[in-house]
C-alpha cells in the first residue's frame, strides 16, 4: 500500500504509540530532517531538490529511520514516549527479556481447588509447551467456597506432590502455595506449613477496600514473613469487574527489596498485574520479578508471553526475571533466604 522506499517510515508511524512518534518527530527536526508516515526528508530542500528528486531518504525498515537519526531501534514495547529516545541515542537500552525465556510456571492452580485439571495433567500441559517446571500454588481456607487448603490440605498435597515427582522426568513440580493475607496482613498457613514449602506466594483476595495507609500496611506485614517468597498479583486488580486495590506501589517494592520478596506479573489477561509501570519501577529498585500464567486449566499456559510483553514493557531483562532460571538455579536462590525441602539433580 506505500513505496517501498517510505515502509519503514509507514510501519513506525502506523503502529505508534503517538507520544513516541511526536517526540521521534521533533528529534528528527532538530537533526535537519522531518520525518512523517511518508517518510523520513531532508529539511532543507522543501520539494524538489537541485537533482530532480525529493529529498525523501530511503528507509525501507525502521531500522534504517532509527540508524539515520543516529540512534539505535527501540523495541516496539517500551515506544511509549519516555526516556526511551534518549536511551536509544545514547545506546543504553535495555536488553529486553526474549519471549519464550521463561523456563517454569509458579503460579499454577489445580482441581484440588478452582483448577480443572489434576497435578499430573498440569505438569505434562506445561511440559508439552516446553516449560521444565512448575510450582503448584492452590488457594488456601480463607476462599472457602473454592475448598481452599488447610494446613493439612497442603501437607497433603505435598506428599502428593512428592511421589509424582519420581515418577516424572524431565520436568519437576514444587510445592508452593497461593497463601490468602487476611485483612489484618497475617497469612492463612501457620509458619510451619509454608516452611515445608518450595515456594511461598501470597496474595490479598479479600477486603478490597481498606485505605490506602490500611492495605499498604496489611500487604507490607505479609511479604515480611521470612517464609514468603513472592506477591502474586500485587493489585489485586481484575480489569473490567474489580478496581485495583488503593497501594503505596512504592513502599511495596521497597518491602520487595528489603525483605526479598519477588513480585510478580500475573499473565491471566484480566489480571495482567504488575502492569508494566509498577514493573519498570521495580526492575529500577532491583527487586526481582516472576512471569506467571495463574493457570487454572492446562491451555492457559499460552498466556505466558503476554507476561514476557508486560515485563518487556518495564524494560526488564532475562535477569530480571527469576523464574527464566532453571529449577536448580532457581531453588539455589531460594536457599539463601531459607533452606527448603526438595533436591534437584
Ligand atoms: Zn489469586
């Protein structure tokens, strides 16, 4: 539908967003070209030029609008009219996080709660889409009316757990849990049951409306419990049905860095939480981040990548992102914060 000599310059203005293409066109400007979805000019020579020609410069990629203007491209995701020109003309981008670099799932629901799907059938749905592991994390007894676990459940399904294990190669299942924080910030499972654990997740799924000093503090509470690992879902939020919940996002990923506690970006599209703001502030702090499918049946481990594109949109690398270690590396950096029960090999 356009020259060739002009796609480049057609695909970039065409797939925005805006406010990075007024602040890319106002860069051009002010190194002597314009640049418009007909092209990329030269500013001097309005029309047509001593030769005959226009002075449209070729600029059949983005790349080559981008190289022109002596920056390097920045990937589609963070063109959201920030830093990200800056960062392209000084060659300090961030080496974004590939899709498909996320090795195991640590938020995966199974039909011992509101899951459809057995342990087993989950692990082999994870497999078949080439993760190598994944952390079982079912609801606890605050979300009665799902038969969320107890601590005995738990136990339970550990021992479950344990036995699928030698039966399985090649891929591995930890025993986590999606541990409820009650409204005054205490968790769900005594001490001594999320210690027994691999992975501890917690998450607020109740008392939605407690000011914003209130939820700050009772959310804060939880993640300081030496035994949690990560906050799922940080918002709590569900597009389109729940407004998020009203946090101080920066004191809670200060309580991430202080107590080591990761945050994750839940993939399930109507969660999509951390959004890819409250991400980038966390990558900032240097507090690690968890992409997870919050799968409730075996398809949706599909949702993955739509959680490597909001981590990508907070300028989040590989190392960033702690669960694109693999199982062993990942259980390694867990120890250092407590030891835990299972041996990888
Ligand atoms: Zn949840």
């Amino acid at each position: 539908m356009v020259p060739d000599a002009a796609y480049g310059a057609a695909l970039q203005y065409f797939t925005g967003d805006k406010r990075h293409n007024v602040m890319l066109r106002e860069f051009a400007l002010s190194k002597g070209y314009t640049l418009s979805e007909y092209g990329l000019f030269r500013r001097a020579r309005r029309g047509k030029t001593a030769t005959g020609k226009t002075g449209l410069i070729v600029c059949k990629t983005e790349d080559e609008i981008y190289k022109r203007l002596g920056m390097d491209t920045p990937p589609p995701e963070i063109r959201i009219g920030e830093d990200e020109i800056d960062a392209a003309r000084d060659h300090r981008l961030p080496n974004l996080i590939p899709y498909g670099s996320v090795r195991g799932d640590l938020q995966v629901q199974t039909s011992w709660t509101d899951g459809s799907a057995s342990i087993e059938e989950m692990a082999k749905a994870a497999k078949k889409r080439g993760l190598a592991y994944l952390a079982v994390t079912d609801h606890t007894r605050a979300l009665a009316f799902i038969n969320g676990l107890d601590d005995k459940g738990v136990i339970r399904q550990g021992k479950a757990i344990d036995a699928l294990n030698t039966k399985l190669t090649g891929f591995r299942v930890l025993k986590g849990t999606e541990c409820d924080i009650h409204a005054d910030g205490t968790l769900d499972l005594k001490d001594e049951t999320l210690v027994r654990l691999d992975w501890v997740g917690i998450s607020v799924h109740s008392a939605f409306r407690q000011s914003r000093a209130a939820q700050t503090a009772r959310v804060v509470a939880a993640m300081s419990n030496p035994n949690v690992d990560c906050l799922f879902h940080p918002t709590a939020g569900l597009i389109g049905k729940r407004e998020p919940i009203d946090l101080d996002m920066d004191a809670v990923i200060a309580a991430a860095k202080k107590y080591r506690v990761a945050l994750e970006i839940d993939a399930y599209p109507e969660r999509s939480d951390l959004s890819a703001i409250h991400a980038r502030a966390a990558v900032r702090a240097g507090v690690m981040l968890v992409v997870d499918s919050d799968a409730h049946a075996p398809e949706h481990f599909d949702f993955l990548p739509l959680g490597e594109a909001i981590a990508r949109r907070g300028w989040a690398t590989k190392k960033d992102v702690l669960n694109t270690k693999s199982a062993k590396d990942l259980m390694a950096w867990l120890e250092k914060k407590r030891p835990r029960g299972s041996v990888f090999t």
